[in-house]
C-alpha cells in the first residue's frame, strides 16, 4: 500500500519539516534510497519523471516501488514528477500514484491554471493529491528543462491555489535543476518564500534543490568524471527554506552523482570484474548514504 502523499506533507506542513523527493529510476535506487528512510524511521516521496517512465516503463516502475512499499515500515508515496504529457498523468491516476505533479509553468498563467484544475478534479475523485506549478524553474534535464528563472508571484501563487483546487505547489525562488545552479553567491528569495506560504498557507515545494557535495564531485573526478563548475544549493539555505514553509523537498541530481563516483570508482579499481552486482552494489550504499544525508538535513528523522 502506497501512503497519502497529502497526509504526508500536511503533517510536515504543521510540524515544520520537509518530506524528502527522490526520483527513482532502476532497482538499485529505489533500494538505496528506501533503506535510508527505514534507518532513519523517515516517510518518503517516490518520485518517476517522464523521462525515467520512458526509461523503465509505467508498470515496472510502479510495481518496483510498490513492493518497496510493501517490505518498508515507513509510509510511502508514489509521485509522478513534471507531469506535462496528459496522457501519463492521466494514467498514473488511473494507476493508483499517490500523487500527480501537473508542471503547466511553460504555458500562459490562464491555462496553467485551466488545465491543473481539471487534473485536480480528476485526480480528487481517485482520492490522489495534485502538485501545481508556478513560476520556472530552471536548468536542463532530460523530459525537463527551462531555459529561464522567473520568480513566483506571491499574489497569483494565493490565485492559483484557490482556482485549481491543489494540495501543494512548487514555486520558483531561484534553484535549478540540475548540478550547475549558481554561477555567483547562492542566493534564494526567501522574501519571495515568506509571502508565498504567508498567502497560500499550503505545503510548498522547492525542485532543484540538490547540494552537490563536493566530497562526492571530488570522488567522481578522481575517476574520471569531468564536472567543472557544479555548484547546488547550500544546506544553510535548505534550512532556512524549511524554517519558511519549504514542506517537500526535490533530489535527483545528488542520487545521479554519488551512483555516478561509485560505478566509476569500481570500474577503475577492479577493471576485470564485470559482475553487474559488483559494480552498482556499492553504488546502490552511496544512494543510500546521501538519501539519509538529506533526510537529516529535512528534518524529517522519526517522523514516519
Ligand atoms: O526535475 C527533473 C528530474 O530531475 C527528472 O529529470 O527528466 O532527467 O528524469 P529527468
Ligand atoms: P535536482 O536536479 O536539484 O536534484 O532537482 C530535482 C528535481 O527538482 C526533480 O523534480
Ligand atoms: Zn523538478
């Protein structure tokens, strides 16, 4: 049984913590990063973009989590990320996902706002909750990129809730996606922050959030890895995000990069094994150590 991905947030939403996101894409992920919310008695977002749906298909990747689910002793949620293609929306719904996130930050304010509510209303009679979009997001991956950071408008943000109907929005305030997201000072608008959960009074959500840990970076350039100028958001920051009213918090890029140090590591070290368990077994143990890095850092330790 997946768990409320509403229930979830709104208990983080009261408590003052942030509910980890992870996108999962393979096995060794999705184990990775559920053995670091069981140690830590931590609830858990599962997160499958388009592009990692793409990748492993619709049924696959929900029947992997959902046996996840069913082994782990802590409540679980199955989300579908960047939802943009209303046919996979609609059949993740159909699906049973906890959770649906309509992304409709590319199209003009009025049909952002059209189209997440018919979504709401469909999503609602299944019993799921629905993730709003607005303001961009920027950076590039592989379904999902924007070119451009524009802010949330604190006013359209209480609009928006309020004509759609969802249970938690994800608004931009300067990250992106990605491991290239600052060039200068790494700088949030927690101005921007305050006014938006001041007005909306709902959990907030905050993609593009990875740390990029230069230890890791450090690792994966040692074996070869060329990543010159990554920079991710400070853990300064994450905290004061929480503090004002960040309740779901987005990580791909640090899961990519420690999966990525690991294989490499291996391959350079032992070039004569070529057992795939040797090689991403300890990829799937650095998963797991920066998922409950970043659990630590939400908060949201023995809150399962
Ligand atoms: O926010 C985007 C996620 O990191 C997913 O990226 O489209 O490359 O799977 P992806
Ligand atoms: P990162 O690229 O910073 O990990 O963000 C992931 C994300 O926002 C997924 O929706
Ligand atoms: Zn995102």
């Amino acid at each position: 049984m997946f768990a409320s991905t509403k229930k979830i947030l709104y208990k983080a939403h009261r408590g003052n913590y942030a509910v980890p996101h992870f996108n999962v894409n393979n096995m060794e992920i999705v184990q990775g990063v559920v053995q670091a919310g069981v140690n830590l008695k931590s609830p858990l977002i599962i997160s499958t973009s388009e592009g990692a749906i793409k990748y492993a298909g619709l049924n696959f990747l929900y029947e992997l989590v959902h046996t996840a689910a069913n082994l782990a002793n802590v409540p679980i949620a199955l989300h579908l990320d960047h939802g943009k293609d209303l046919a996979t929306i609609k059949r993740c719904i159909k699906l049973g996902y906890s959770s649906v996130m309509f992304d409709g930050s590319h199209l003009p304010y009025k049909e952002n706002v059209r189209i997440t509510k018919r979504l709401a209303n469909l999503a609602h009679n299944k019993g799921i909750s629905i993730e709003g979009e607005l303001g961009t997001i920027g950076g590039n991956e592989d379904l999902v990129s924007t070119k451009k950071i524009i802010y949330t408008k604190p006013e359209q943000a209480k609009d928006f809730v309020e004509r759609t109907g969802c249970d938690f929005l994800a608004i931009a305030i300067g990250t992106s996606h990605g491991a290239f997201k600052f060039k200068g000072k790494a700088v949030l608008r927690h101005d921007i922050l305050k006014q938006i959960k001041k007005t909306t009074k709902i959990p907030l959500v905050l993609h593009g959030a990875s740390g990029v840990p230069k230890k890791i970076v450090q690792q994966a350039e040692k074996y070869g890895a060329k990543l010159t100028g990554v920079y991710g958001v400070p853990n300064a920051q994450i905290k004061l995000a929480i503090k004002n009213g960040i309740n779901k918090i987005n990580t791909d890029t640090d899961l990519r990069l420690a999966f990525d140090a690991a294989v490499r590591k291996f391959l350079k070290q032992q070039p004569k094994d070529f057992d795939p368990r040797h090689i991403l077994g300890p990829a799937r143990e650095e998963i797991r150590k920066v998922a409950e890095e970043r659990i630590k850092l939400f908060g949201s330790v023995n809150k399962k």
